[in-house]
C-alpha cells in the first residue's frame, strides 16, 4: 500500500476540499448532503473549527487528493468524548490508500484529543468505505432504514462505532 503525506488543513486548501467534497456530493457515495458547497464556504468552515475538530488533507506531487475530519457528534456536554468524522476521496484516487491513510491519522487524532468513542453513518453500498471502516475496527451497531432521499429514492446508512 502507498503511503501519503497527511498535514493539517490550511485556508489555502479550502479550493481542493471544496471540490473533493462537491465530488462525493455530486457522486452519492459518501453524503445525505446536496447542496455544493463554494470554497468561501470551506474558507469559512475550516476557519470556524475548534482545535480538537481538526481538518487534515493527504497529498501526493503536491495535489490534495483526499481530505478528513473530526466532526462534532452532538453539542450537549454528555457527548464530548465521541467524535463523528469525515473522510472525502478526490474521486480518481478511490481505493488507493488514501482513505485509510486519512482515517488512521483521524483514529491517532482523536485519541490525542481525548475521545473515547468514534463514530460515522456511512451508505451501506459504499464497499470502499464499508471495508476500510471494518479493517480498522469499527463495528455495526445498526442500520437506519430509509434514512434520507436522494434523487427520488430512500436511502439506508449503517451506524457504526469504534471504541478508542
């Protein structure tokens, strides 16, 4: 397996994340999410984050090929030790690498940030993603059936979980 440079995100990077993140809208393989983004939006976003919801991006020859995230899974004070996260592919380097690259530097983040629980929803026809999650450790806890609506059709997502 290739290995990619993982960094912090920059502002700078807000143009590659948009259009990473615009694939995975536009491809319906990683979000409920529709409406695509502008990279002043992803600006705004990054500049928003708290340090313990780090955004990283992978590289290779210099090209942001993949970016990830910590997420805030609910604000209520109860759940701050569990992380939902983030991870979009630049849709040619899917299945290379870069994903599980991007979600084991996510996996030693968290850990340093003090989670105790990660957590993701993620499409059940998505192998890629559903494979790499399981690889890496994460478990099912259930399915939410008809969970949202894209392009006419109701769509499931598996819950899954990793204990840190």
């Amino acid at each position: 397996m290739s290995s990619y440079p993982v960094r912090p995100a920059t502002a700078a990077d807000a143009d590659a994340i948009c259009r990473i993140y615009n694939q995975g809208i536009e491809d319906r393989v990683a979000t409920l999410e529709t409406e695509l983004r502008t990279p002043a939006e992803r600006r705004q976003w990054l500049a928003n984050r708290s340090p313990r919801h780090p955004v990283i991006v992978a590289e290779t020859n210099g090209e942001i090929v993949g970016w990830g995230s910590l997420n805030v899974f609910n604000p209520r004070e109860a759940y701050r030790f569990v992380a939902d996260f983030s991870v979009y592919i630049e849709r040619t380097w899917r299945g290379r690498g870069v994903g599980r690259v991007l979600l084991e530097k996510l996996i030693e983040l968290a850990r340093a940030h003090g989670f105790h629980k990660m957590v993701l929803s993620a499409f059940p026809f998505n192998a890629h993603g559903m494979a790499l999650y399981e690889k890496l450790g994460f478990r099912t806890v259930g399915v939410y059936r008809e969970q949202g609506l894209l392009d006419g059709k109701w769509v499931d997502t598996v819950v899954m979980e990793k204990l840190l």
